[in-house]
C-alpha cells in the first residue's frame, strides 16, 4: 500500500513525474543517452570558448577606444585608425560601435573635418550608452558653431542644459550658449546665462570667462552706440 501511495504522489508532481520519465527512457536506450550528454557537454564547451573570445574582442576594443581617446588631440590620425578597426569588429547597434564613433566624431573634430564630425557624433547618439550622451551632444553643438550654424548650435547647447543641467559640463555649454548670445548682440539673453555661471560656479574658471564675456559685451555695446550716433 505505501509502495502504492508514493507512485501515486509522483505522478501529481510534474518535476517528479519528469524525473522518473528521463531515468525510464535513460534506462531503455543507454547509449542514446550517453550520446545526448557527450553532444551537450562538447556544445558546453564551445560555448564557453566563444564567449571567452567575445570577451576578449570586447576587452581589446576598449582599450583601442582608451587608447584613441588619450591621443585624439595629440595624434588625431592614430585616434581614427583606432577608432576603425573597433567600427570594423562590431555592428553598428552595439554600445562599443556607439562609444568608437564618438571618439572619432572629436578626432574629426581636432582635424578640423567639421562636416565628418557632425555625421559621425548623429550616428554614435542613437545607441551610444545613457553615461556618454552628454559628451556628445555638447560635440555636435560645438561642431555645429565651428560650422557657422549658430541656431543649430543654440538648439543643442539649450537641449544640453536642459537635459544635463548637472552635469560637469554644464558650465561650458552655459558659456557657450552666452558666448554665442553676444556675438550676436542679443545682450540681455545673455546676460542670463553669465549670471548663472557667476552664481554656480564662483571662483572657478568658469566664473572668470564669464566675467570676461560679459565685460567685452558691454564693450561692444557701448562701441556700438557710439558709432550710430
């Protein structure tokens, strides 16, 4: 009766059930099941032999990407030769594709390649990690400003503060939004600017560009009021 009882119990677990099922089927074709465990345990190890070559494609990427960044002003050429050979290795919806790309994006930079730069910083935002955007967007707003495109550059760097307003890089865009504000008369706007620089940022450099900034757009303002009368 207890014998009874046990199988009956069995068959209600389904993990039970499915391990007496196994062990029976084991037992009836023991060397089909000693092949299914070889076959599993070579796929086992080859698995485990691409995941450590995948792991060491990504290791030796980043530090080609390291590497690039270290030397993207000094030798901006070798930074883009890195920065390809990573681009080569790893299709374009992958973070370290994305990281490459920016790097590049400040090699083109450097190189004076403006319009290179600001297709290659777009391609890096899209899949680029949460961590890196700030970087890039403030590229492609410099980018843009070195091209002449003032309102591009202006939607960029107000998209910066107003999305990274924290950010260790705030003050150059809040100084670049000003900077941009005063070469283009458009003192009161920036004046905004420059007194939240002042405030935030006092005894930085930051605070003295800004006093810098705003001294020689009053100059320039009352410059210009002389000559129109």
């Amino acid at each position: 009766m207890a014998k009874q009882w046990v199988k009956k119990e069995l068959r209600r677990d389904p993990l039970a059930s499915f391990v007496v099922a196994v062990y029976g089927a084991v037992n009836k074709n023991r060397s089909t099941a000693l092949s299914a465990a070889v076959v599993v345990v070579v796929c086992a190890v080859f698995g485990a032999i691409i995941l450590s070559a995948h792991r060491k494609n990504v290791n030796e990427a980043f530090a080609d990407i390291i590497r690039a960044q270290t030397v993207v002003y000094s030798r901006p050429d070798m930074a883009l030769s890195l920065c390809d050979k990573v681009l080569s290795a790893f299709n374009d919806s992958s973070n370290i594709n994305a990281l490459a790309l920016y790097v590049k994006g400040d090699a083109l930079f450097v190189k004076g390649d403006f319009d290179g730069a600001g297709k290659t910083y777009k391609s890096a935002l899209p899949h680029i990690q949460d961590e890196f955007k700030p970087n890039v967007l403030l590229g492609m707003a410099k980018n843009e400003e070195s091209l002449g495109d003032m309102e591009g550059a202006l939607q960029n760097y107000r998209e910066f503060i107003s999305s990274y307003d924290r950010h260790y890089l705030s003050p150059d865009a809040y100084l670049s939004v000003a900077r941009i504000l005063v070469k283009a008369g458009r003192i009161e706007e920036a004046a905004q600017y420059i007194e939240v620089i002042k405030g935030r940022f006092q005894n930085t450099k930051w605070a003295k560009y800004a006093e810098d900034l705003q001294g020689s757009g009053i100059s320039e303002r009352v410059s210009e009021s002389g000559n129109n009368r």
